[in-house]
C-alpha cells in the first residue's frame, strides 16, 4: 500500500514539479547504478526501488497529459 499513497502524493503536484522530481530521480538512478558497478552499492534494493518511483512519476505525467488534452488546460 506504499506504492499507492506515493502516487497519490505524486498526482497533487504539476507538471512542472513532477518534470523535476523525475530529473532529480533520473539522477538519482544513475549515480545508484555507477555505484554498482564499481562495487560500492551497499543496499541493491534502492536500484529497484528509485526505478519504481521514476516509473510511477512519468505514469502521473502522463495521466495528466492525457487529462488535459481531453478536458482544456485543467
């Protein structure tokens, strides 16, 4: 039930903010998996974890693309 109340939290913010959060944790991705390649990821879990959250935020984007076309600038 984690993974519901993040996206919930993640459709209250804007485009704008969600276009950021995806940024910072695109960044975030990528400096997890430099550390696991060169042997320093201590917790292999966070990889699979950031890369849900990422998903969840650009599924969000989406939805409100879609909600927008359809209904106008809403």
């Amino acid at each position: 039930m984690k993974d519901h109340a993040e996206l919930t939290k993640f459709r209250d913010f804007t485009i704008p903010e969600l276009q950021q959060r995806a940024r910072e944790t695109k960044e975030e991705l990528f400096n997890l998996r430099f550390q696991l390649r060169t042997g320093h990821l201590s917790d292999f879990s966070r990889v699979r974890a950031v890369r849900r959250v990422y998903a969840q935020i650009q599924t969000v984007i989406s939805e409100k693309r879609l909600a927008e076309a359809k209904h106008g600038a809403a």
